[in-house]
C-alpha cells in the first residue's frame, strides 16, 4: 500500500511511521518508482548486497528537480558519483586516500582540539541563563574539526558551509523553481572555489587532507583525478559535520525529554553509551538510498529498473529491539546502523562518536543548573524529509 502522508510529516515523528509501514509490508511505495524499506533484517540484506543495491546514484538527489535547475547542474559535477560509492576496485582504490585521518588511532590524537574548541563555545554559560545548542554548539564544532583536517581557510569556512548548506537542500529538500535555480547557481560557485583552492593548497604544499588527496593522484593504483576530490570534499563536508551536528543536538534533545540530564552529568562515564543509544533510537541520518539497474522482485512486490530504495536507518533502531548487539561493535546493547552498513559504512564513524561525546562531557558540565527547552524560542527541525533528522535551533534555559 502506498504512503498516503506527506514529506514533512517524517520531520514530526518518523518512527510511528516506520512501524505503520512496516506492520503493512516490508517496503513501502513513497513514489513511482521510490520505496522505503522499514524491515530490520531486509535493510541488512539490502546494505550487504552493494552489486545489485548500488549507491553510485546517491548524489543525483532525492527530490524532483526542475528544468531551470538541471541546466545549471549539467554543467557542474552535481551527477558526477563519488567514487566511494561505487562497488570495489574502485570504491576501495579511493577510500584508501583519504582513510588515515578517520582511524580510531589518528581521531584520539584530536581529542585535546575537539575539547579546547567544545569549552571555548561553552566556557561561559556560569555567567548565562539559555544557550542554543546548534547554532553555538553542535554546528560549529564538527565544522571547525572537518574544515581544519581538509584544510580549509578560516574565513571562507561561513560561505563554503552556505553553499554546502544549499548543496544539501537540492538533495532532500522541496524547494521551489526559483529556490532550486539559487542553490544550482551555488553549487557551481561552491565547486569554482574548491577547484581553485585545491590547485592553491597543492601549489602551497600545505599540508592537509586535500594535499594527501592531491597527492595520491598520480600514485600506482589511483582511480580519481580533481572533480572526483571536488565530488569527495562537498560530501565529507556535509557528512562530516551535518550528521554529527544533528547526532548532538538529538542527543541534547533526549536527555532533557527524558529527565537524564542530572544523571548523565554526574556519571560522564555513560556518555559513549548514550550517544550510542541516540545513534539508534533518533538518529540524524534516517535512511540511505540504494538504486536497482534492472528491474526484480523483492518480496513480492516488483521493483522497477532505476528505482531507489532508502534503506530506513531510524527503522532499524525502533523495530529491531534492544536485547542484543546490532552489527555495529561499538553499539554495545543499542542496535544501530547510525553510521551504516556494509562497504559504504561511514568512514568518520570515530570522529563523529568522539565530537559528540566531547560536546556532551564539556556541555553538561558547563551548565550551572537542570536544563529545559526554552518555551519562549522553540526548537527548529531543519527540513530533511525522510533523509535527514536534526535542529537548525535547540535553544536551552536554565
């Protein structure tokens, strides 16, 4: 049966929704050609199986665009694929490039950075009454670390996260003609200035994640060339600060709804676990699509070719239960697959698990009382459809 709500009603409550599809069917027709997969196990299958469920198409967005906009975006590497989402040789060949900054060895190294910049933000509430989580928090922390691992100027760092900003809303957001022909027209002028910073940072030899990526160009073995790191950068930079943005304001979120706040900041030690929790059961990143080149047969309902599934990640958390460990190690007894699964998983899963458990160990001891949300400015959730899940605005007052 076919979903009869709307786009924005994910932004309320995805998970009473999820458990409504699923008690109908394992996957659920948003579209002509769209379905989401809600069933536990089926999303698992379908993340394993990357020869038939490719992710090569996850880029060409997941809303209609209009014909203005396309034009602009033809000339641009808007549908270029990234490489690491392709299917190895090629997926592996690249990863290999830019993997040493994410190990759970190299992202230890950045903690001291992670908490001078998470006290810096907060280092002053004592002498306050409210706070926005995001807007002073959770969205300039993961920016900074990113920003500074790829190399990316300080005082451009305003502007690139605008056009990533637009970038992504071309992705999963419904915006109108002329909203979608700015963003197009951002997109472009967002990939002119990485192109000229990438020639600059390699000219310069500074070293950053981008002259390793620069570098590796011309190495035995190597499968990209510029646009494919161009490509790279606008997604390490959404991912790298977008989802772990969305993870801290979530898990701000749920401590305060479930009355933990006070036990939480006496007993940081189970701050790692309840990001965890988080990452299952209000995960930033909801679903991950996957396309079929031909058409088959799914649990007797046909899929046509050129169809795209999104994989309900927010399903997996609310219907698999929490008695045993999920794929995910780290999980402990929170399944999840918050950060994927697969070969696609998450290469900056460390990073995001530290910048959130940083962020909360630095705010809940900077906050002199019990929190609540702030009634006078409400939370704002971003528009993400059934994509994205996160705060634009989380203010708290105390």
């Amino acid at each position: 049966m076919p979903f009869s709500g709307t786009i924005d009603d994910f932004a309320t409550d995805p998970y009473s929704i999820y458990r409504a599809m699923n008690a109908q069917a394992p996957l659920t027709a948003i579209g002509p050609t769209d379905f989401i997969v809600t069933d536990p196990a089926l999303v698992l299958e379908i993340f394993a199986d990357h020869e038939k469920f490719t992710s090569v198409h996850n880029l060409e967005g997941q809303v209609p665009i209009y014909e203005g906009a396309q034009e602009i975006l033809r000339d641009t590497l808007f549908y270029r694929g990234a490489l690491f989402n392709e299917a190895p040789p090629a997926h592996s060949a690249f990863r290999k490039t830019f993997i040493r900054p994410f190990t759970p060895t190299a992202v230890e190294k950045l903690v001291p950075k992670i908490r001078e910049l998470a006290e810096g933000m907060c280092g002053d509430l004592g002498a306050r009454t409210s706070f926005d989580v995001m807007r002073e928090l959770a969205y300039p922390l993961p920016v900074t670390i990113i920003s500074d691992m790829l190399g990316i100027p300080e005082d451009d760092r305003t502007q690139v996260k605008q056009w990533n900003d637009l970038w992504l809303a071309l992705q999963a957001a419904p915006l109108p003609p002329e909203a979608q022909v700015q963003a197009a027209e951002a997109t472009r002028a967002y990939e002119d200035y990485v192109r000229d910073l990438i020639a600059e940072i390699r000219a310069q030899r500074r070293p950053s994640l981008i002259l390793e990526m620069a570098d590796a160009i011309d190495t035995p073995g190597a499968v990209h060339e510029v646009d494919d790191i161009i490509v790279a950068i606008r997604v390490m930079i959404a991912a790298g600060h977008e989802t772990t943005s969305g993870l801290i304001g979530n898990a701000v979120s749920r401590l305060i709804e479930t009355n933990r706040w006070s036990h939480l900041a006496e007993t940081p030690a189970a701050i790692p676990e309840f990001v965890e929790e988080t990452l299952a059961a209000d995960p930033s990143v909801q679903s991950a699509p996957r396309s079929v080149d031909q058409e088959i047969d799914l649990h007797g309902i046909t899929i046509p070719s050129g169809a795209r599934l999104y994989l309900a990640i927010g399903a997996y958390g609310a219907l698999s239960g929490r008695r045993a460990p999920g794929p995910d190690p780290n999980a402990q007894s929170h399944p999840h697959i918050g950060f994927g699964h697969g070969i696609h998983r998450c290469v900056g899963s460390h990073l995001g698990r530290i910048e959130a458990r940083v962020a909360l160990e630095v705010l809940l001891a900077a906050v002199p009382a019990m929190p609540r949300l702030d009634h006078a400015r409400p939370p704002e959730r971003t528009p993400g459809g059934f994509v994205f899940r996160s705060f634009s605005s989380l203010p708290i007052c105390w």
